[in-house]
C-alpha cells in the first residue's frame, strides 16, 4: 500500500481554491480536497502581512506527490504557493485503501 499523505495549500480565493480542487480530483491526483477558509498572519517582503485565505487540505498518495505538487503550481496565484506534507500515520484501513484507489493511474477516467 502506498504511503497516504495530506498535502497543504493555501489561496486568497474561493474560485482559485475551487479550480485546484476540481483539477486535482479530475486528474486523479487526490482523492479529495477540503477547502476551509481561515485567516493568515504571516511575514512576507519584511513586514506582518494579514489577509483571509482557502486553505485546501488534499489527500493523496506519496507517489503522486510531485504530480499533485505540479498541479497546485501550474494553477496557483501565489508568486510563492504553500506546499506542505503530511504523512497520514494512521486512520481507517478502508478509507485509506480508498485513498489510493481513487488516485490510482489505472482505474477508470473520470468525466
């Protein structure tokens, strides 16, 4: 079984964290995203920076980390997107195996 993994995102829109969402999901990168919106205190270009944002939570698979990672880039508004990962250290055996089998290469396209 391949290692599962939350991989950790943030956007200043509903609408950009929508379309890695979906992108994400339809390329069988993840098997779901979580989007939550929060509030982000964070230092950028030497001052406090404060702003509302969407934070995606996505659960893959480690093999298909630089693929997912991929996406978030070539989809993101950031100059600099978050990309972090955690390592699922344990959860349900079924959900985990579903996990993989939706971001499987080999299960049947999606529409």
């Amino acid at each position: 079984m391949d290692d599962a993994i939350l991989v950790h995102t943030t956007t200043a829109t509903a609408e950009n964290a929508r379309t890695i969402a979906r992108s994400l999901v339809a390329e069988r990168l993840a098997a779901c995203v979580q989007i939550h919106p929060i509030e982000s205190f964070y230092r950028w270009n030497g001052s406090v920076q404060t702003d509302t944002e969407f934070a995606l939570q996505c659960k893959t698979v480690r093999s298909r980390y630089d693929a997912v990672a991929a996406c978030i880039r070539r989809h993101h508004a950031y100059e600099l997107p978050e990309i972090v990962v955690a390592a699922i250290a344990g959860g349900s055996k079924e959900y985990l195996a579903w996990i993989e089998e939706s971001v499987s290469s080999t299960a049947a396209p999606l529409s």
